[in-house]
C-alpha cells in the first residue's frame, strides 16, 4: 500500500501497544521489535483506531495540528508504509 492509495488502513489485530512518556510503543504479531512512535504519531497511531485512507487521515492531522494536510501527508506516507510492512496496520474489511 502507498500513501497514494484510497485504500483504508487500521490498527492490525493483536497488535500489543502501550504509550508513555516516551510515546506510543507497538508490537505487530509475529515481529522480532518493537516499533516507537514518538512527537506527534501517537496522534496517527490513536485515529487509525477507526479505518482511514490515508489523505483522510492527513487531512484530520492537518486540522488538529493547524498545519497543511500536503506537508502531514510527505510526513506521515513513510509512517503508514512501515506500519503496514510490520504488519501494525491492516488493509480495512
């Protein structure tokens, strides 16, 4: 899945995480690490509770941070493709 993509994303399953000070630490089943969200992802990692594209879910960001949902999108694509690639995100049903 690209950034690009209407497809929807969402929190995978069985997917541990816990958040902290530190930020929002995620766990995928089956992954040998863990993945550290820190700054403002645990803001992306809390939304993707609920299935979003992804230029949804940047034009939300944008609005909670006052900031350019364009800009969200370049920042967050890598995010959403990595999550996805550990399998921390799914494609929505």
């Amino acid at each position: 899945m690209t950034s690009s993509s209407g497809r929807r994303r969402i929190r995978a399953p069985g997917v541990l995480w816990r958040e902290g000070e530190f930020g929002v630490v995620v766990l995928p089943p089956g992954d040998s690490g863990p993945q550290t969200l820190s700054g403002s992802a645990p803001a992306l990692w809390h939304a993707l509770e609920q299935p979003h594209t992804d230029l949804a879910l940047a034009a939300d960001l944008a609005f909670q941070f006052g900031i350019e949902a364009h800009r969200v999108l370049a920042d967050i694509a890598p995010v959403l493709d990595e999550l996805t690639a550990c399998g921390a995100l799914i494609e929505a049903p």
